[in-house]
C-alpha cells in the first residue's frame, strides 16, 4: 500500500482534540483548557470533538468513539487529530472503522498507549503516515 504523509502544520490550522481510548474530558476540563490555550496560543485553532452521551452497552459506547474519530477525520477545516490521552479497549474500535474515510481525507493523527491500536490499523489499512506523540492531558497541557 502506497504511504500517504498528511500535510504539515502552519499556523492558523485547525487541531481536533479526540478521546479514542479514556474519556477524561469532563473529569479534567481544567488541563483540557490549558491544553487547548497553549495550542491556541501558538497560532493554532483548536476543537474538541467529544460526544458526552451516555452510554449503557459496549456496542454504544464503540459507535460513539467511532463517531468522534470519524467526525474528526470528516471535517474538512480539520488538519491534524491529536488524542488527549490513552486509555485502554482502542482495539475494540478497529473493526468498526471507516478507513475508506480516513484514507479520504488524510491528516495528523497524534497519540500515544493505547492509541498505539489505532496507528497500526490507521497505518495498516490506509497508508497514512501517523504519529507517535504527546497527548493533551500528559503534555500540552501542563505547559508552562
């Protein structure tokens, strides 16, 4: 399969926060904003695409992780999808997503742990070039 590299990142790009794996978001908001300030303040536009609806069954809750990765990678004013954090279970998505789409629309994605799942399949099944890197809650966001 022929390797496709996403286009780098110039300030003014627009930066998707995801959660493929733990769903900190609403646990952690206050290091999620510093995150998202830093970012911000580099030149960057940034969005958390985070679905908070509850869920009752592992079929819910992988349609709704889904979901946000798909709306990421779907986004066409989106240029790179950065993970605020591992986790654990991100294999249970790998066969429910739409690589077709992924492979469409090419773009950063950044994580690391338990994203690992994801940038093989990623890489296995589209050719696009990811990478292994900070997340939101571990790195950005304890800056300074």
């Amino acid at each position: 399969m022929q390797t496709i590299l996403p286009k780098a990142l110039k300030r003014g790009d627009k930066i998707a926060f995801i959660s493929p794996s733990a769903r900190l978001n609403n646990i952690l908001p206050i290091p999620l904003s510093r995150g998202k300030a830093y970012l911000e303040s580099l030149g960057f536009e940034v969005e958390i695409i985070f679905s908070s609806a509850a869920t009752t069954t592992i079929s819910d809750s992988i349609r709704i992780l889904c979901e946000d990765i798909h709306t990421a990678f779907r986004d066409t004013t989106v240029s790179a999808i950065i993970c605020t954090i591992g986790g654990s279970h991100a294999n249970k998505l790998l066969p429910f997503l739409d690589y077709n789409l992924i492979r469409s629309n090419p773009k950063i994605f950044m994580g690391y742990s338990d994203t690992t799942f994801l940038h093989c399949a990623i890489q296995a099944k589209t050719g696009l070039r990811t990478f292994y890197g900070p997340s939101v809650l571990t790195d950005f966001s304890d800056f300074p």
